[in-house]
C-alpha cells in the first residue's frame, strides 16, 4: 500500500500533464474534488459491505460523525486556499513553498498528539523539508532550459502561505487523532468523513457556479487522476489510523523518485544535480528517522 501511495503522488502531476489541452486544463477543478470525494465514498461504503465484519460498539451515534465534519471543512478549506494562491504568487513558487507544509505538520504532529520526536528525528524530518525545496527549485529542467529561479511572491500571497501550512498540517493531524480515538472500523470511519467532504465540495461547487457542463473536458486521463486519487485518499486513511502523519510525509518526499522517472520519460526532461542531493537528503532523512538508533 506504501509503494502504491508513492507511485499515486509521484504520477499526479504527470497525468495532470497529460490531461491538458493545448496548455490548459479543459476541466473544472471543482467538478474533479467532488468526483474524488464522491469515489471515495463509494468504496468506504462497498468496504463495509463486502469486506470483513468488524464488531461495532453497542450505538454509533451522530457524535460518532460530528468531529468528521471539522476534518472535511479543513480539507474543503484547504483544497479552495491553493486556488486563490495562485493570484499571488506564480505556480513555481507555490511549488517551492508549498514544502513548508512538511515543517508545520511535523510541528502540529509533536505539539498537538503530544509526540516527542528528539533531535534526531527532527533533523530528519529538515531532510526531508530540504530535499522537497531542492527538487521543487530545480531537479528537473527542460533541454536548454537554465537552471535558476526566482521567486515571485506578494505580501498577501505570503500570508496565505501561512495560512495554507497551517491548515494543511492540522486537518491532516486532527483527522489522525480522531481516526485513532475512535474505536470504529476505518471503513464506517470513512464513510462518515467522506459523507461531509461531499457535501461540503458539491455547496462550494453550487456556490461558486461553474462555466458548461459538470463533466465538460473530461477524457480517460482525468478520469484516471480521479480514481487514483480517491485511491490515494483511502490509503492515507490506512496510514493516519495504523502509522502516523510522519510517514505520509516520507511517502510524499519519495514519490520524488517516481515523479522524475516519469517526467523524463514522458516529457524528455533532464534531471540536475538537485534532483541527487534530493535523493541524498531523503535517504538520509529515511535512515535518521527509522534506522536503528
């Protein structure tokens, strides 16, 4: 399920890629976040149909649901936050400070879940931040195409910025400490996660109106990113409630691997000496963290 995790984030870009037409994308991102949301409910639901039995407590309650719709408005939050980033800063950018996101999880992680980590582990994880800043500023680059980057970032876009690490670390942190603190199935879990994420996704959706049809530009590419992603979305369920935000942080540094094998298959781009210390840093990162101490 780990390796599967990390070809689904190393490959979403690329197929991102692949679904575009003449440079753009031709679908709503809107109609895609629902899609994800409502597949993802679909299979919790086939789960607890057709999958093993497990016991449920004497009553499952409403307040059983209710913490889950805190975790799906942080999501929905989160997921509408990128989009008006991208008013304030140009998509490289994001792309390089967006890794920030790793320090302000891992930091949530030990405050909130009251988690020691220790020097060691600590380093690891500014590995892990590293490694993320050097393949975003750089690992890959086109034929003839130079090296270097700048930044372009407003005031305001910094400060969403803030805000963006904030919420992502702690929705994925808060949605951990439930997962764990209930002594409910996954699947029943799940459901009830996944029953607020569409709900909420399809009254922004209605809210925001959307130009054409719900389904206009969709090809088997986007609909391909849409059932990978759901997928995706079930095995960072599995990792929340038997391992830790830590570790899905290191499936997303590796799927680094995976993103540039793909990319310079696909799209005939060159990988540079970042993209190794990359490499470098998550191995060490890897070792720090879970070699023997």
């Amino acid at each position: 399920m780990l390796l599967l995790s990390v070809l689904i984030y190393g490959s979403h870009a690329p197929l991102l890629t692949l679904c575009k037409v003449d440079g753009a994308m031709p679908f709503s991102s809107t109609s895609v976040v629902v899609l994800v949301e409502l597949t993802k409910l679909a299979l919790s639901l086939l789960s607890l149909l057709v999958g093993p039995q497990e016991p449920l407590p004497a009553a499952v309650s409403w307040r059983h649901a209710a913490p889950f719709a805190l975790s799906a408005l942080l999501y929905a939050a989160n997921n509408n936050l990128v989009v008006h980033m991208q008013l304030f800063m140009d998509p490289s950018t994001f792309q390089v400070l967006s890794n920030l996101k790793i320090g302000s999880t891992a930091l949530l992680y030990s405050l909130l879940l009251r988690r020691r980590l220790g020097p060691r582990r600590w380093l690891a994880l500014l590995l892990l931040l590293g490694a993320g800043l050097c393949y975003s500023c750089g690992g890959l680059r086109g034929p003839g195409q130079s090296t270097g980057m700048r930044l372009h970032l407003t005031p305001v876009g910094l400060l969403l910025l803030a805000v963006y690490c904030l919420i992502s670390g702690l929705s994925a942190v808060y949605t951990e400490a439930i997962l764990k603190a209930q002594a409910l199935p996954l699947g029943l879990q799940n459901v009830f996660l996944y029953f607020f994420g569409v709900l909420l996704n399809l009254a922004g959706s209605l809210w925001s109106g959307m130009e054409g049809g719900f389904l206009q530009g969709f090809s088997p590419w986007v609909l391909l990113v849409v059932l990978s992603q759901a997928l995706n979305g079930l095995i960072m369920s599995v990792v929340m409630k038997h391992s830790s935000n830590i570790t899905r942080l290191f499936i997303i540094s590796c799927s680094i691997l995976v993103n540039a094998v793909l990319s310079v298959a696909l799209f005939n781009l060159q990988l540079t000496l970042l993209f190794f210390v990359a490499v470098a840093c998550i191995g060490l990162a890897v070792h720090l963290y879970y070699g023997v101490t």
